[in-house]
C-alpha cells in the first residue's frame, strides 16, 4: 500500500506545479492516450477525427 500512496502523492505533486488544470491536464492525457490507441490500431479515421478536432479548435483558442 505504501508504493500506491507514494504514487499518489507524486501525482498530486504534478498537479500542483502545473500550469494546467487537473481537468486540462486529465482530458489532454485522455486525448493522447486515444490518439495513441487509434495509431496502434491503425484506425485512421479515428486519427483524421482526433487531428481534425484538435486542429480546428486549437485556432480558435489562439484567436481568442
């Protein structure tokens, strides 16, 4: 239990010297992880939907 606990503690820590959020920072490690999946499978519309997806509004955050 003690190396369960010692893990939590080094996430928290993350957590706290980030400069995202925890939900930024948990939805981001979701999309690589899918990104990362549909590559492995070579699902390539998963891909092209992921990509597109990021592409379209990753440039209307940097407008903002």
């Amino acid at each position: 239990m003690t190396s369960r606990s010692g893990i939590y503690n080094k996430l928290e820590k993350c957590f706290e010297t980030s400069s995202r959020s925890p939900t930024d920072a948990i939805a981001n490690a979701h999309y690589k992880r899918d990104l990362k999946t549909a590559a492995g499978d070579e699902n390539v519309e998963t891909v092209k939907q992921l990509t597109w997806a990021d592409l379209k509004f990753q440039a209307k955050n940097d407008i903002s």
